[in-house]
C-alpha cells in the first residue's frame, strides 16, 4: 500500500522544509539555498543532515515557533506530530495488505505496519524477506510511513536465525499487536476481580502493612485526577506505578506527602505518553497537573524526575516497561 499522490507530496514538502531549517541551524551541509535544493543533494548528505537532527529533535519546537515555511496550522500539527519518530535498525519482516510489518531488531520486540512512500517496498528493499534495514518512522495522518532515507544491509539470514525473527514478531503480537500508528497508545490493563486477587496474593513482606493506607490515599488522588481530567487508560498506569513503587522496601511513598507522589505519579505517565503534546488525545500540559494538586512546579518536576530515575525510564519507553515490570 502506497500513499496517495496528494498526500506523498504533502510529506516530502513538509520534510524537506523541516530538515533544510535543521540544516541551517545546525550547519551541516553548508549553502543549501531552499528546501527545493535541499532535496537535491545527495542522500550521504541528507543523511548526515538526519543525523545530526537525532541528536536535536526539540528543533521541531523551534520550526513549529518560527514556521518559515507559513504552514497552515493542519499541516504543522504534522510536523509537530515527528516527534514521536522511531530511529533504529529494524527487519523488514512481511508484508501483509495494507503495510509492510518492520520488527525491531532491540529487545523487547515492537512490530509496526509501515505504508510505503511512492515505491512499493518491494522495489526499494527488494523481494526477499527478512530484510534488515536502517530508517526513520513517523506518524503521518493515523498511519506510519518512513522518512524517505532507507539503508539496507546485505545479509543472508539462515533457518536458525529465521525462527528467531518469527518467536520475535509473536511475542511483539501477543504484547501489543502491530503497530498502526504513533505514538503507542497505552495498552489497557487488565482488571482483576477482588476474588482473583486474594487468590493471587503473595504472602506479605514486612513494611507492606504500613505503606498500604498511603498507598490507598495516592490512587484515591490519582483516580480522581484522571476521572475529572484525563480517562480510565492513564488511571489503570498510574494506579499501576503507584503499585510498582509501594513494593520497593522500603518503599519510597513513605517519605514526603502523598499528594506530591500523586503529582509526580501522574506528570510521568503523562510525560512518557507525551500528554503535553496537543496533537494526541487527552492532551495536558505537565505543569497544569502540578496547579490541580497544589503541587509546586518545581517539587512535581523534581518527584517525576526521582520516579524515572528509580524505575529507570525513558521517553522513548512510552509506557511499554510498565507491562514488563508492573
């Protein structure tokens, strides 16, 4: 499946203007006179110029601010929407109706439906699969598409390695399904019945008796947060951080005011989620959260940096480790 005509021209317009701003700020290739030159130039120097932008992708929030080019506010919501791109080696794995599957070559595995640009990826990958290739995604109109720079590796790939690659993209299925868009919607969690829970119930370790009321106090805050301002996804994650963080002995929930863990709680879900993000649904900016609460700007940002810190996150995790380790 190809994009249409309309919207591939739509894509290349907007990267091309994106990447040639990167380019003059960061000066990689120099003289490139427009976005229209820009385009032109070999793709090692495209290249370099995507780079570069990696390493400086809050230049999207400059370009968005400036907006050299006068986009209209439709198609800077898109340019806006990159920065939930995925940088990395993937396998061009199958290719099924309606996108050709990319699987991470990282563990844990994500398998994400890729629409190809003007070319089916037939002709530009070849047709033998798996094939391992180097790319950018991007979020593009409720789909995924890839940056228009596509390197691929030469590598014959025997039996063993095979049956790796398809244990790989089941286990990416049973976690989270493929992948239609970004950035990764939380996936709802569970709900067990209070039967099912005292059957499941771990014997208990010493100090649990005392964290459960301040537990239960934090959940009762964010719950009724995320009912009055978010949904029932963000309040099933941070009911499931606040859990995470009251097994750790001695838990960390003990120390400060529960209202500032709520705060911290809720400012990390929101930020691996990108909540502040107006392209996505709910939208939220962080330091809203901290005036709800009676939070102080500073403590809610402090709390959420100890919370990540602690459970070793990153943003670029979105919510996924919370399925591995809650």
């Amino acid at each position: 499946m190809l994009l249409s005509r309309d919207d591939a021209e739509l894509f290349f317009r907007l990267h091309r203007s994106l990447m040639h701003f990167v380019n003059q700020r960061l000066g990689v290739v120099p003289d490139v006179a427009g976005p229209d030159e820009f385009s032109g130039l070999p793709p090692e120097e495209r290249l370099e110029v995507r780079k570069a932008f990696l390493d400086h992708v809050e230049l999207i929030d400059a370009y968005v601010d400036e907006n050299p080019a006068k986009l209209g506010d439709d198609e800077l919501d898109v340019v806006l929407s990159w920065r939930h791109q995925v940088a990395e080696k993937f396998y061009a794995f199958r290719q099924l109706k309606n996108y050709m599957v990319f699987l991470t070559s990282a563990d844990p595995p994500v398998s994400y439906g890729v629409v190809a640009l003007t070319e089916p990826f037939e002709d530009v990958i070849g047709p033998y699969l798996p094939r391992m290739t180097e790319t950018v995604l991007l979020p593009f109109k409720g789909r995924i598409i890839y940056d228009g720079l596509l390197s691929g590796y030469n590598i014959s790939f025997g039996g063993g390695i095979k049956r790796m690659l398809n244990d790989s993209y089941r286990q990416a299925k049973e976690r989270q399904g493929i992948v239609p868009s970004l950035p990764v919607e939380p996936k709802r969690m569970p709900v067990t019945t209070r039967t099912e829970r005292r059957k499941g119930k771990a014997k208990k370790t010493p100090g649990a008796k005392d964290v459960k009321p301040v537990f239960q106090t934090i959940v009762g805050m964010t719950d009724d947060f995320c009912r009055r301002h978010l949904n029932d996804a963000y309040a099933e994650l941070c009911r499931r951080l606040a859990e995470k963080l009251s097994r750790k002995r001695p838990s960390p929930l003990l120390r400060g005011q529960p209202k500032t863990w709520a705060c911290g709680i809720i400012r990390t879900i929101g930020m691996v989620n990108f909540l502040d993000d107006r392209t996505t649904q709910p939208h939220m900016k962080l330091t809203a959260i901290d005036k709800a609460l009676g939070v102080g700007e500073s403590t809610g940002q402090g709390k959420s940096m100890e919370i990540r810190k602690m459970l070793k996150m990153l943003i670029a995790d979105y919510c996924y480790w919370l399925h591995n380790w809650c």
